[in-house]
C-alpha cells in the first residue's frame, strides 16, 4: 500500500511538471538527439554516428527565436571543428601534440569563419570528433552525420515549439516585488521610532543589494522575451514583451528611489542622533504610507503578470485604490512634516527629500503613466520593425485585410447576429 501511495505521488508530481519549461526543454533535447541518432545510423556508415546526436544537441537552443538567430553560426562552427578534426586525422590523428595543435588551429578558423560567440565550440567539435575518428576513410562520413544532426535540431524546433518563459519572468518580478516590500516594511517601522544610524545604514546596504536581484530577473526576463518571439505558440508576444519590459523598468525605477529614500534616512538619522527621526504623530504617518507603498509595489507587480483579463482588471483596480489610499497618506504626511518645519528647521531639506522619492515612486506606478509608456513602446516597436522588415510587415497587412474580407457580410453589417443560432 505505501509503495502504490508513493507511486501515485511521483505520478501527480510528474503531471504538475509536464508543462514545466526546464522539463520540456530536456525532453525537446532528448528527442532531438535520439532522431538524429535513428537517421544516422540509416544514412553514415559508421557503427555508432553519435556526432549527429552532438550537433542536435547543440543546435537544439531554448527559444526559437535564438535557434534561428543564433543556429547558424552555431552549425558553422560544428561544421568548421569538424573539417578541421578531418583533417588532423588524415594527417597525423590523435596525440598530445597533435591535440595541442588541433585546439590551436580550430580557434583561429572559428575567428576566420565569423562564428562570433561560438568560437569555443569549433574547438570542442573537432576534440570530440577526433576523438571517435581513428580511420581517415571514415571521417568523411561525420559531416554527413553533423548535416543531419543539424537538420533535425532545425526541424524539432519548427514542429516541436520551444517552451515559453513567462511564467518564470512572472515569479520573478513579482519576488522582486516582495522584496522591495518586505524593506519598505522595515524601513518604515524603523522609521517610526528612534533609528540607530547603524541600523538605518543597513537598510541601506540592502537597498543598494537589491540591484543585483534586478539583474537576475533581467536575465530571466530576456528568456521570457525570446522564448515569445516566432513561437507559434504565442498569440500577441509583442504586447506580453512590452507589458513585462515595462513592468521591470518601472520597477527598477522604484528600487533606484529607494535607495535614494534609504540615503536620506540615513543621513536623517546621523543629524538627527540621538533624537527620532521624526516626532511620533509623523513617525506613524511615514510607517503607513510606507506599508500603503509597499502594497501597491506588490499589486502593480501582479498587475504586470497577470495573463487573463479578469484577473488583470481586479489586480489594476486594486493597484488604483491602493494608489489612492497612498496619496491621501502623502497628503497628511506632507501637512505634518511642514508642521515640524514650521517648529524646527533643521531638517526641513531631508523633509522635502522624503516627500519628493515617495511621490516619485507613486508617479511612476500611476495607472495612467503605465498606459502611456505602454502605447509609446508599443509605436516605437511597431515603428522599428516597419523600418527594419517592410516586406514582412506589408505581408502582414494584407493578411489580415483577407481576414476581414472572409468575415460573412450579414456578420460584419450586425456583428450580434453572430452568437444566434438560426431558427
């Protein structure tokens, strides 16, 4: 009975997983190489052809969209390795020295063949090859099995779409998100009392830590870009690149205004020692608009990664009340700061510095800010690809005017009749 629970339990675990990216690409990978495999041993006439399983391998990428920018350079540089192993082979096959100057002579055809950043591979190729060529009649026979290797890694890219990295992107942004709230949180309870200036220098420090998590959702969200583009699987990539692109700028934007946030409590703090940052009534005031900003951080996060228009538009509804909710704060800080000005002035420039990083935070996550940059990268990357593949473009506008063109006349004269079933 325990053996038949666990099993059912791999079983679940496996079905949650099938969709996964990371184990559709194994498997993308996996099938590539055994077809390339099955066809050689057809086509070469060597016993085991297992460079055509290589080259698949290497040809097979994440996205389809690097397969097709990147795939050529990439079977060059396979092609190239393996001419050059050819030729060691005929001429004095496989020794220390003769290694020495394979690795040698294959880096300098990879810079001579322009295979960019796949010079390294040139090498690799023609180690590997040389390495299961030992008879000069039979090395011929492994450009015919890298041509096939090739063709296959091409072709199960075509017929097999490549996974798509959103949802990865998503998790990302949206821990980005957290993050960010999780020290505004901080920030803010601190922020409350008395703050030590060693403590105020630490959120500090995390603040500025927070850019190198910006650059691993980058990363994260260039895969999501490619794997959008060309995939067949993906209907409106452009807009989904644009929402997710601007999302993470916006919120890139945020974490840059909280570190300077960050500096100015800081040095709040050292002239303020060992006095409060501020008087307890705006203390609180600071932790709730704080914790109202750090909830719209989340929100506009979720907003950015919400795929199905129901759950876009509560997430931007919520944003919008959070928003508004975080002004009013704004409003009643900004009145009992100018009070405090009003009794001491002695800090009324880190006062206004306050008041200015939050309102900027607000303004960059403001719904109608975020519709305007969507439309205006949406036109400049319209704009950009009408000038950059006018003929595809073109193509593409006469397409959908034959789209509309099929379109029923009764349909297109009283769109309503559509959802009628006749009498």
């Amino acid at each position: 009975m325990r053996a038949v629970r666990e099993w059912t339990a791999s079983v679940v675990r496996f079905v949650k997983r099938r969709r996964d990216p990371m184990v559709v690409q194994t498997l993308r990978s996996a099938a590539a190489a055994t077809i390339a495999y099955v066809v050689a041993l057809r086509l070469s006439p060597e016993p085991a052809p297992l460079t055509a399983p290589l080259t698949a391998l290497l040809v097979v990428q994440v996205t389809l969209y690097a397969t097709l920018t990147n795939g050529v350079r990439r079977v060059n540089s396979v092609v190239a390795g393996v001419l050059v192993a050819i030729a060691f082979s005929l001429l004095v096959g496989l020794t220390w020295w003769s290694l020495a100057l394979l690795i040698v002579a294959s880096l300098a055809v990879g810079r001579l063949v322009r295979v960019e950043e796949y010079v390294p591979e040139v090498a690799i190729s023609a180690m590997l090859v040389l390495g299961v060529t030992t008879h000069g009649d039979t090395a011929w026979a492994r450009v015919v099995e890298t041509l096939i290797g090739a063709v296959v890694g091409f072709g199960c890219n075509l017929l097999l779409a490549p996974p798509v990295w959103v949802d990865e992107a998503g998790e990302s942004i949206e821990g980005l998100a957290r993050r960010v709230r999780q020290l505004m949180l901080r920030m803010g309870e601190e922020a409350a009392g008395r703050t030590p200036v060693e403590r105020a220098t630490e959120r500090l420090y995390e603040a500025r830590r927070l850019d190198h998590d910006i650059v691993e959702v980058d990363a994260a969200l260039r895969q999501a870009e490619d794997s959008l583009r060309l995939n067949p699987r993906v209907r409106e990539g452009l807009l989904h690149r644009v929402v997710l692109r601007t999302g993470l700028d916006t919120l890139e934007i945020c974490t840059v205004v909280l570190r300077v946030l960050a500096r100015t409590l800081t040095d709040l703090a050292k002239e303020r020692d060992p006095e409060p940052l501020f008087a307890p009534e705006t203390g609180a005031a600071v932790e709730q608009l704080l914790s109202e900003i750090a909830d719209a951080v989340v929100s506009f996060a979720v907003l950015v990664t919400s795929h199905v228009s129901e759950s876009a538009e509560s997430a931007e509804s919520r944003l919008a009340a959070e928003l508004r909710q975080a002004a009013a704060s704004r409003d009643k800080l900004a009145q009992l700061l100018l009070e405090e000005v009003q009794r001491d002035a002695r800090s009324w420039q880190l006062y206004g510095a306050v008041l200015t990083e939050v309102n900027r935070i607000l303004d960059e996550m403001d719904t109608e800010h975020r519709s305007r940059r969507l439309f205006e990268e949406l036109d400049r990357n319209s704009r950009e690809q009408r000038e950059r593949m006018p003929r595809l473009t073109r193509l593409r506008e006469s397409l959908r005017d034959s789209e509309r063109l099929r379109v029923p006349e009764v349909l297109r004269r009283n769109p309503d009749d559509a959802g009628r079933r006749p009498k």
